[in-house]
C-alpha cells in the first residue's frame, strides 16, 4: 500500500482526460475507461470522492484571452465540469457502482446541491460522490476546488491522475535529462513554482496535512497499481 493507513481518497482528474485522444469534448469509451479504474479503487476498500477538471471544454482564462468577460467563462468553466461529472456519473453506474453528483452551483433538475453532511452519508453508505462546479467560485481552479473538499471531507490523500507520471526538476516534455521526484514538500513545489496544481490548492493541502500523490492516468490500471505503491508517482507531503 502506498499509503497505507488511508481509508478516504480523494481523486481529481484533469478534464483533457474524458477526451482520450479526440481533440475536444467528452469521448465515453475513454469515461468508461476511466470508471472502471475509479471502480478498482473503491473495490480495494477505500471510501472515494472524485473531482473532475472542465478543461476539455472550456477555461475561463481562454475564453478571457479571446475576449469575454472573465467571470462568466469561469462560470462557464464550472457548467464543464457538471457535464464531465454527469459523463463519469453515467460511466459508473453503467458498471454498477452507486454515485451522486453533488455541485458547488446548486441546479436542482440536474444533481444535488453540495451539503457536506449529505456527502459524508453517501460515502459511509458505499457510494461515489462525484464532487462538480469546482469551489463554485470564478478566479479558483478545479485543483483548488478538490483540495478544498478534500480538507472538508477528511481526506487521507489526494490523487491527481495527469498527464505526466510526477513531478520532475524540469519539464519532462523538453528535457531528456529531467529527473522525477519521489517525494518533494510543499514548501519546495511552492517555492519553484513547480506545476503540479496552482498555488491556492498546494497552500491547503499544506495546511490541512493532506499528502497530493501525482501519477499519469493515461496508462492503464494506474490508479490501483499506484494505490498498491506498485506505480510510478511523486508524493507531495
Ligand atoms: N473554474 C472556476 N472556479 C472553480 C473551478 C473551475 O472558475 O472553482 C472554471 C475555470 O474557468 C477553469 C474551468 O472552470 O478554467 C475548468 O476547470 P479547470 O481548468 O480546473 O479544469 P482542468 O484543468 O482540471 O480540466
């Protein structure tokens, strides 16, 4: 186990990730893809909170680069992340696993609002809660939105399944030479301004104790085979 005395995970997965290799939007073979490896980790016994990014659909700050008001693309950008979570949601229970969607912008028709003691019985009861609408906040990230709830949650740790397999001294994309850090602290992530998450979701893990496990989501099985501490990683703690 990697950490082993972890009951509650939290996992955040970037939006790009629902896309699989299409360019743009939701591909479902991939979502069912990646339901299945949420399915493996809640089999291990864990109880799992999920944060999914809207990155695949819309940012705000692009959207403010090209001109609109940069609230309402953020907005914009939280209404991505319900569809995502709706897409996961769906990919679940196609394989039997209970899950609610809780959104910090409450939309009735939709899913359940966000009320933290409503999603502490769904977890004690076994059910996946699929935390949408980040912080319900413009100006935040999704990163920051899965810190929060992670800390409100009680999290042992928070998973983020990326695109790269850790965190590196340099970019890894560029440089031949990068090496990955098995562990690093916050403190370091911080002050070289590493891109793991942004800044404000580092500061509240840092703060609230809550150990972020960077692994890539790309291949296969990773999620159980990182939780088993047989994966490749980097632990920020
Ligand atoms: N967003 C926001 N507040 C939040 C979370 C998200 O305004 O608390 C908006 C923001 O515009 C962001 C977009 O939603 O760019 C999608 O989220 P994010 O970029 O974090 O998605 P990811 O990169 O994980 O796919």
């Amino acid at each position: 186990m990697l950490l082993p005395d972890s009951k509650r995970i939290l996992l955040k997965l970037s939006g790009e990730v629902l896309m699989g290799n299409e360019g743009f939007g939701i591909d479902p073979e991939y979502v069912a893809r990646l339901a299945e490896e949420v399915k493996q980790a809640k089999d291990s016994g864990l109880e799992v909170c999920l944060v999914i990014g809207g990155g695949n659909i819309f940012r705000g700050i692009a959207g403010a680069a090209k001109g609109l008001e940069r609230t309402t693309g953020d907005y914009m950008g939280m209404l991505a992340t319900v569809m995502n979570a709706l897409a996961m949601q769906s990919a679940l229970e196609k394989i039997g696993v209970a899950t609610r969607v809780q959104s910090a912008i409450p939309m009735n028709a939709v899913c359940e609002p966000y009320i933290r003691r409503r999603a502490e019985r769904h977890l004690e009861k076994g059910r996946i809660v699929i935390f949408a609408a980040g912080t319900g906040n413009p100006f935040f990230t999704t990163d920051t939105g899965a810190a929060l709830r992670a800390a409100e949650m009680k999290c042992d740790a928070l998973l983020k399944g990326t695109s790269v397999d850790g965190v590196y001294n340099k970019d890894p994309k560029r440089f031949d030479d990068a090496e990955r850090h098995e562990t690093i602290t916050y403190s370091k992530v911080l002050s070289d301004n590493l891109k793991v998450m942004d800044a404000a979701a580092v500061s509240l893990c840092r703060e609230n104790d809550i150990p972020i496990v960077v692994f890539s989501i790309r291949e296969k099985g990773n999620v159980a085979r990182v939780l088993a501490g047989e994966g490749v990683q980097t632990i920020v703690r």
